[in-house]
C-alpha cells in the first residue's frame, strides 16, 4: 500500500463487522456483550426500550436518502446501545437539556447516559488575590 492510499475504517464490534453484527439474531448480540449487560437482557428488557426502538426504526424510514434522521427524545439513560440503533439520532436527557447524540458503531454495548454527563466537569482556574499567603505582601504605592 502506498502512502497516499488511506484504507477505510471497518466498523467492527468484537472482531465482528457491524453489518454482520446486524444480520445476527440479538440473543448471539447480546452474548458478546459484556456481562452487566448480559444480566439485563437476561432478566427481561421493559416494553419502554423496544418503544425507543420502534421510534428510531421509523425516524430512520421516514427521512430522505442520504439524510439523517430527526433525533429521538429520549429519558432511558440506562438504555444498552444495540447495533439496531447505529445511525440514529437520539436527545438524551441530561436531567436538564436534552443532549443530541449520534450513534455510531463504537458506541455498541454502552449505556446512551454515558454520551450525555449530568453534570459539568470542575476545572480548576488561577488562584484569586488572598488565597495565598504570599498576596498579602504585594506592593502598594
């Protein structure tokens, strides 16, 4: 392969292709899962998760050749992430905003919550004059 030449990603889920990934039944999906996500789907997935599915089967239908689809309001943060719903567009509920995401075949086997923070990481900034010792000796004229 020469240096210019830049073949293209596969987008692979556990050394499997994603379109085969597809085409697989979801109790083999869900065996390559990791185990808490195995546990939920052994326990029995609630009627609201195959709700969410059936919403973003049909957003994908209804848009244009070529376009996204509309996002998808959504308050499951606790949802697993399926191969089914790669290429949607889902708005996650931070618990104030709804985050819009958009599923791509890496994020197969993670919790929707875990693209959209409920909170807002602490960044530290500069230190304000008198918390440190040494601004009380600043010089003054």
């Amino acid at each position: 392969m020469s240096k210019g030449k830049k073949s293209f990603r596969k987008n692979m889920y556990r050394g499997v292709e994603l379109t085969e990934v597809l085409e697989k039944p979801l109790d083999e999906i869900v065996s390559m899962f990791n185990a808490r996500q195995r546990r939920r789907y052994r326990r029995g997935v609630p009627k609201k998760y195959e709700n969410l599915l059936k919403k973003l089967r049909d957003a994908k239908t209804n848009c244009l050749e070529g376009e996204k689809p509309k996002g998808i309001k959504t308050h499951l943060r606790n949802c697993i992430v399926v191969p089914e719903m790669v290429g949607s567009n889902v708005n996650i509920y931070n618990g104030k905003t709804f985050v819009p995401v958009e599923i791509k075949a890496d994020m197969v086997g993670y919790y929707l919550a875990e693209f959209s923070l409920s909170y807002k990481p602490v960044t530290h900034g500069k230190l304000g004059v008198g918390a440190t010792r040494s601004s009380k000796f600043t010089a003054t004229t």
